[in-house]
C-alpha cells in the first residue's frame, strides 16, 4: 500500500514538473491555443494534414494496383483461378462438398471381431517366422 502512493505521489509531481516545461498538456486547455499557433496558422497546418493524408492514400492505391497487375501475371502464368470475393463467400451451399473415398461407406459389424482379427495376424506372423 505504501509503494502505491509513493508512486502516485512522485508520478503527480513528475506529471506536473513535466507541464510546467511544456511536455505535458492539461485536459482542459487546447494544444493548439497553448502552442501559440494563430488560426490562420492552424488551418493551414489542417490542409497540410488533409493533403498529405490525400497523397498517402494515392500512393496507397499506386502500390496496390501494382501489387494486384504482379498477382494476376502469376495468375495468367500458372493458371490459377482467382478466389471469389469474400461477399460470396458467405453463402452457405445446400450440401457440403465431400472428397470421394476410396473405401465403402462403413455398415454396422460387417463381421468384424477384433480378436479373432489379432489371433489371425499372430498366426500368418508365426507361419512367416517358423515359430511354434
């Protein structure tokens, strides 16, 4: 209990040292006001942000155009389809897709006994073996 309020009370005063140098800003005041920033100066610093935000998603779109015409090149080279898109893919189908087997759907007790399974395979090992 004791080490919980010495941190609190050394982190409040760290918090306030750290305000009084400007670091720290409170919840009431606004960084911009406090800054000294003049409103001329502030909605240029917005339409600088929103042009640079514009260019980062051109550059964006660039880059994933580019990535998409290098995808469907391997696409075209190794005849690959391309996957649906992910709205499709939320229809359930009517009968899931199953993989043929190659064995016969298994039937109740088609004459299976487990021990007289495992006395015939000890008795082909013990003919194989020569053992009595």
């Amino acid at each position: 209990m004791s080490s919980y309020i010495f941190k609190s009370v050394v982190g409040n005063e760290i918090s306030q040292v750290a305000k009084e140098f400007g670091f720290g800003s409170d919840s009431n005041e606004n960084s911009d006001v406090a800054s000294g920033m003049s409103a001329s100066e502030i909605l240029a610093e917005e339409k600088r942000l929103k042009e640079a935000e514009a260019e980062r998603k051109a550059r964006h779109a660039k880059v994933e155009k580019e990535r998409e015409e290098a995808r469907q090149k391997i696409r075209d080279k190794y005849n690959i389809k391309k996957k649906d898109e992910p709205s499709s893919s939320h229809k359930v189908p009517a009968e899931p897709v199953r993989a043929p087997s190659p064995l016969p759907p298994p039937t109740h007790n088609q004459g299976f006994d487990p021990i007289k399974m495992t006395s015939d395979a000890f008795n082909n090992l013990k003919t194989k073996f020569g053992w009595k």
